[in-house]
C-alpha cells in the first residue's frame, strides 16, 4: 500500500512535520460516532451567507461595517459553526452506510480554507467556490490516526450551478455551501477508497 504524504500544517499553534498515514483498512471495519470539524490557526474561511446571517440577527450592530463585523472572534465563530452545520450531514450520508463494523471512530476535518461568496457576486463575475481540508479518522478509544488524506480541494463552478446539474441533497440552509460540503464528502469518499486499493486519488495508479 502506497503512502501518501499529507502537507505541513500548522495546527493548534504547533508545527507539524509532514506525516504518511496508509490507508490499510477498510471502512467497512469502521463504525462513525461522529463527525468534528477543525481549523488551522491559518485558516481563512470566507461564506457570504453565513456572515449575512450574523448581521442579520445582530441587529445593535448594523451600523458597522461588513469588513468589521466579518472579523469579530464572534462573528468567526459563527461562521465555522454554520460550515459544521453543512459539511457534517453530508459526510454522515456518505460515509455511515459504509461504516458499519464495530470499531468506533470519529471523522475529523481540518479545514484549510473555504470560499463562498455571494450569490450575485458569483454570477456577475463567473466564481467558482471551493473548500481545501484535511480529511482524517480518528479512533475513539486510543485516539491514533487511522487513516488521513489531504489537503482535498473541493470546488463547484456557478455556471454549472446556474444551468442546472448533479441533483444534490439539500442539507443546510445555505445553496453554495450544501454544494461544497457535497462534493468534499464525494472527493473523500473517492479519495479514500481508491488509496486503500492501491490507486491514487484519482482512480489511477
């Protein structure tokens, strides 16, 4: 089974070197508790409608500039809250059917970056909007790494989004961000498998 070596991440304030971790069993040997999400103390995460919706419900704070509100601890907080909200349910869809053993693990995301902006920005300009994580399990019991890939790039194009195409599950509340949590949980999914086979990610060896 090939390794494969996951970028240098800065985590947690901690350096870590880049580490390999085989994809050696099978997920099938797994049983999903639940799913976390994580981000690098460098992490730049942007989603137009979840930081529509914190002014929205703030009203005292109307007054003060997008820019401004987008960079308050608490504004940030609620936005990776929102990101949880939509990338969880679509990896639960995806990967609990196929874990159905009895080692109990937890799916860990650490996020990178995601990108989602506004509706008419992404029409009038063309912009695609994307998400980079680290994709990880992690044992329940002892804690160890089973098994990580990453950094996975998931992205969806607006015009494609505009015309019409892959019927995707409506999981959250924001459009942009249900598709991006979808093709991240498809890309893990594919990831994952084809290494475990001995294929690279993209299905090739």
């Amino acid at each position: 089974m090939r390794l494969r070596v996951l970028c240098t991440l800065i985590f947690s304030g901690v350096l870590a070197a880049c580490v390999s971790t085989p994809v050696s069993t099978p997920l099938s040997k797994f049983n999903l508790s639940q799913v976390i999400v994580r981000y690098t103390v460098t992490a730049d995460y942007q989603v137009a409608d979840f930081e529509r919706e914190y002014k929205d419900q703030r009203t005292d704070l109307a007054t003060i500039s997008k820019i401004t509100l987008a960079s308050t601890p608490e504004s940030q907080a609620y936005v990776r809250g929102r990101i949880k909200d939509h990338l969880a349910p679509h990896l639960e869809r995806v990967f609990r059917p196929r874990m159905t053993g009895s080692r109990a693990v937890t799916i860990e995301v650490r996020v990178l970056k995601v990108f989602v902006p506004g509706k008419l920005r992404g029409e009038l300009v063309g912009e695609g909007f994307y998400m980079d994580a680290v994709f990880a399990v992690i044992d329940d019991v002892t804690g160890i790494e089973l098994m990580a890939y990453g950094p996975i790039h998931a992205e969806t194009d607006e015009a494609i989004t505009l015309i019409g195409g892959e019927q995707i599950p409506n999981l959250g509340s924001s459009e942009r961000m249900n598709e991006v949590a979808y093709y991240f949980s498809k890309k893990a999914l594919a990831a994952i498998e084809n290494e475990y086979r001995g294929f690279g990610p993209d299905g090739r060896f």
